[in-house]
C-alpha cells in the first residue's frame, strides 16, 4: 500500500495529490480530491477552530469589542488558513501598537504610583526635539485613585537638577501642566510634587 496510488511517480510529496490534507480527504482515481477543507491544508477543521478562537481571545485582550464574522458555504463551516492568517496579522498589528499601561510604577525609592487608566506609554519630547522622558499618557484618573483631571503620569530622564530623573504628574492642558495627583490643581514650580524623584 501506497501514501500516493501513483507511489512516487508524481512527485516527492507523497500527499500532493490531496493537497496535503490526507487525514480527511482522498483521491482513488487521482483526478479531483474529495472531502478535506478544500481552503487549506488543516487535516481537521478542529484545530483550524480551536486556534482561530485562540487567536481572537488574544486579540480580545487587547481589543475587548474585537469580533470576527465570517461567511462560508452551506457545509463548508470553520476557520480556513487564510482567516488565520488575517487573525495572526491582526494580533500582531495590536501587540506592535499596544503598550498596555501597568496600575502602577514604583519610583528607586519604594514610593508606589497609580498610573492613569486607559493610558499607553508614548515618549516625552521637549520644544527642541530631544526625548526627555517617557509618559503613560491618554488616560484618566478616574478610579486609579487619581483625580478625574489627571491624564499623564511623566517618567523623566535624570538632569543636573534632578540626578535620578523624576516623575510628575500632567493635566490635559496644551501644554500639559503638573497637578497635584489628588486634586488636579496646577502646581507651582517650586512643589515637591512637582519632581517626584525616580
């Protein structure tokens, strides 16, 4: 008994002659394939489902509304290779844009900071161009313990003034202005609150 009823005659894939698929499919006469999942070589349509839905539970971890909808023939139902394709390329367009913001950070000296929620990490760039930080930026302060009025939590590279770099907290304002965390009030230059050390 042969892999292929051509045995090696028609080529070194010895299950060419139904497109990889040798499990759920066969060709007697080696004419035309019958049964298998004509869209791909996945030997059971199990796994196909089982990593398409694999796939959207990650991509929903990034993308919570995230849904998928698909149409297929009457009897030709599941996930095909080239679905998964597109689930795979959609994750990992998300992880590449998602920098997910953590609850909070914890400065060198032990002081734990609530992070805005809803934020993602961008960097700090001053007038000049230069990058002078890193902010969890875009979020709100509500239910992080924040005030409301708190969109920015500011991650500083060290200066001569401030050797370890330092954290501030940022209002929505253009430009943005360091507030105090609980009260979303505008700091005046000279608050500690202004330059947490890092």
């Amino acid at each position: 008994m042969e892999s292929d009823p051509v045995g090696l005659e028609g080529g070194i894939d010895a299950y060419a002659y139904v497109e990889g698929d040798p499990l759920t499919s066969d060709d007697p006469e080696g004419l035309q394939r019958r049964g298998g999942n004509p869209n791909g070589p996945y030997a059971n349509q199990q796994i196909a489902n089982v990593t398409a839905n694999n796939l959207i539970n990650q991509i929903q971890q990034l993308q919570p509304n995230f849904t998928y909808t698909y149409v297929t023939a009457p009897g030709r139902g599941g996930y095909t290779p080239a679905m998964i394709r597109s689930l795979q390329q959609t994750l990992l367009q998300l992880r590449q844009q998602s920098t997910q913001a953590p609850n909070f950070v914890v400065t060198s000296s032990g002081v734990c900071l609530p992070v805005p929620q809803g934020s993602g990490l961008v960097p700090v760039v001053n007038p000049g161009g230069a990058i002078t930080g890193q902010a969890f930026a875009g979020g709100t302060g509500s239910g992080s313990g924040l005030s409301p009025l708190v969109t920015q939590l500011r991650l500083m590279n060290p200066t001569p003034a401030n050797p370890t770099g330092y954290v501030v907290y940022m209002n929505s304002q253009v430009p943005p202005q360091g507030v105090n965390p609980s009260t979303g009030q505008v700091l005046p230059n000279t608050s500690p609150l202004r330059h947490i050390p890092r």
